[in-house]
C-alpha cells in the first residue's frame, strides 16, 4: 500500500474512531442531562445545575467535549471571567499589547475585527473540538465562562487571566444582554425575576460568588499562573492594568516604549469610546459555534461602574451586598467599589 494511501485509510479510521466517540459522549450528555438538577434559564427556558454551576444544556455538552478534545500548549493565556465582567475590553486590551509589534495603532487589526474574534470562545460545542494548533501566533489567547472547576487540568497548566465586577453591575449588564438573546418564545424577563434568580445564584455559570472563588483562591495557591484583577480598578487606572498584564504575558514594555507612550496608546486604541464607535462593532453578528449568535453592537452598551443605581433601590442593593458580604467573610477578597 502506497504511503498516500495509507494516509487516506488511516484518516478515514481516525475519522470514524472520532465519530463514534462523540456519539458516546453525545449519549452520556443525554443520560446526565436526566440526573441534574433543572433551573430556570435567561436565555433559554432551562439551565442544569452541573457540578454546582448552572449551565444550559449545550454548555454541559460542550465542557464534556472540551475535557475530551481539547489540547492546551503550555504558552496558552486563557481570558475567564464571569459573564458581563468586562470581558469585551480586556479582550482588545491583551491582543493589542502582545501584538503591540505586528500592527500600527493608525491602521490596526482591531479596526477591522471586533475583539470577539482575537479570541476562540472554548465553551461553543464544535465537533469535534477545533483544533487549534494552526493558530500562528504564539501565545495563544482563549477565553471562557467556565469556573475554574470546571476546566480542563492541562488548561490550567497554562496562564490564566481572570476578570471580576460589581455583582451589582453585572446583574444590569447580564439583564440587559440576555434579554436580547432570549428566545422568542419564552415570555420577557423581568428585572425583578432575573434580580431573585440571581441572588439564589441562577444565572448562566452561576453562582456568581462562587464562580469568582473558585479563580481568586486559585490564584492565591499560584500567583504566577493566575493574574487576578478588577473591572473597577481597571477603570481608574487602565494603564497600570496594561502593564501587569504585559508583564504577566511574558511581554513587559520595555523602557523606549514607556518613554514613546506606547501604553497610553493601546489604552485609547482600546477604550469604550473608540472600539464601540468603530462600524466593525456596529454592524454584523458574532457567530459563537452553530447554535448563538450575537449583534455586534450589544457588546457596548455603557461600561459605566455604578449603572446598577438606575435600576436597583436600596432595598436589592443592600441584600446582594449582604450576599456578597457572606460569600466572600475569610476570604481576603472584597468587591466594594467606591464610586
């Protein structure tokens, strides 16, 4: 047999080996689906609470493909946050600071490509699971809403940065944008329904509080592995963040581009103001896999700190204070922004 031929059997006896794997893992996800426990979903009618988080059904799918597909390079830096933490940004914020070299802030790639697509989103079913070992660039950027539990062991061999927020301000945000995702056929969800949702930790990868746990105390046990930070402070101080995290991704300024302004422009390059008035981010829709698709443009809308004081009254803000209080008592962790 010809070494061409034997490539093409021997693809074709990969391709069915994959085949059938899937259509187990297929089965499994079927079964399991009947033993978890059900929720009331945002987006979709329900959510199933897998391993303490609540996830819609093709989101447990995809982490059973992702444990079992997926290949990390000990260079990969994923981007994980809770949904609506400031993900957007810093997405723009890190692929403009690693690639800092490749483009010109007069005419960059960020002009032309939403900050979505700098990154592969790990929780999208694809079957099998993208290979991505054709991605040129080195490192490589992913990101995710999984918690930290629910990743893969060798994506923890990497570097991970990870974003947190107001819970208050991402109750707004996710309000907001699941809102606009929620299918037809379900009635509206109101503020007051998501409100109590949330605070008994019903949301799409909640528990919130937990969620954010479960990466703080991994980043206290490896410093060097997981680079915890702040919407809030990010704000105040963007380009102290921009340093950290070039530093962080093995990329730190060197001392002619400090003196050029090189961090302020990738700060502007990248601020609210800009990204979301560029037509790229205005126009078009953001696949994520075969079954969700996203307007553009519904990834800005304000990226204020405090927007939840337009929607909440005393009485909900004291209570998911409360909660938060709880959550985090002995933690070393706070969330209080002054505003």
């Amino acid at each position: 047999m010809s070494s061409f031929l034997s490539t093409l059997v021997g693809s074709k006896e990969e391709e069915e080996k994959e085949e059938v794997e899937y259509n187990i893992i297929c089965q499994k996800h079927k079964l399991l689906l009947q033993t978890l426990t059900k929720g009331n979903g945002w987006r979709v009618q329900h959510l199933y609470n897998y391993k303490g988080f609540w996830l819609n059904p093709n989101t447990v799918k995809n982490n059973l493909l992702l444990h079992t597909y997926f290949k990390s390079l000990p260079t990969d830096i994923v981007l994980a946050a809770f949904m609506k933490s400031g993900t957007t940004w810093l997405k723009a914020l890190m692929f403009s600071t690693l690639n800092r070299h490749r483009y010109n802030f007069s005419d960059h790639h960020l002009h032309n490509h939403g900050p979505q697509s700098t990154f592969p989103f790990l929780d999208c079913e694809s079957y099998p699971i993208t290979d991505f070992t054709n991605i040129p660039i080195s490192p490589r950027l992913f990101a995710t809403h999984y918690s930290y539990t629910l990743l893969p062991a060798c994506i923890k061999s990497g570097k991970i940065v990870y974003v947190c927020r107001d819970p208050k301000d991402v109750l707004i945000s996710k309000w907001h944008f699941m809102s606009k995702l929620r299918s037809k056929d379900l009635p509206p969800l109101s503020l007051d329904v998501a409100f109590e949702l949330f605070c008994q930790g019903e949301s799409e990868y909640g528990p919130f509080w937990e969620h954010i746990l479960s990466y703080w105390r991994a980043s206290l046990e490896s410093p060097e592995k997981i680079l915890f930070l702040k919407y809030e402070e990010m704000k105040k101080q963007p380009e102290v963040v921009v340093r950290k995290l070039a530093a962080f991704m093995g990329k730190p300024f060197a001392e002619e581009e400090e003196e050029k302004g090189v961090v302020g422009d990738i700060v502007k390059l990248c601020s609210f103001e800009n990204l979301s008035n560029l037509e790229v981010n205005n126009k078009g829709v953001e696949k994520f896999g075969s079954l969700v698709e996203v307007e553009k443009r519904d990834f800005f809308r304000k990226g204020e700190i405090g927007d939840w004081k337009n929607y909440l009254n005393e009485e909900m803000k004291e209570r998911i204070d409360r909660i938060t209080d709880d959550k985090f008592k002995g933690s070393g962790l706070s969330l209080n922004a002054t505003v």
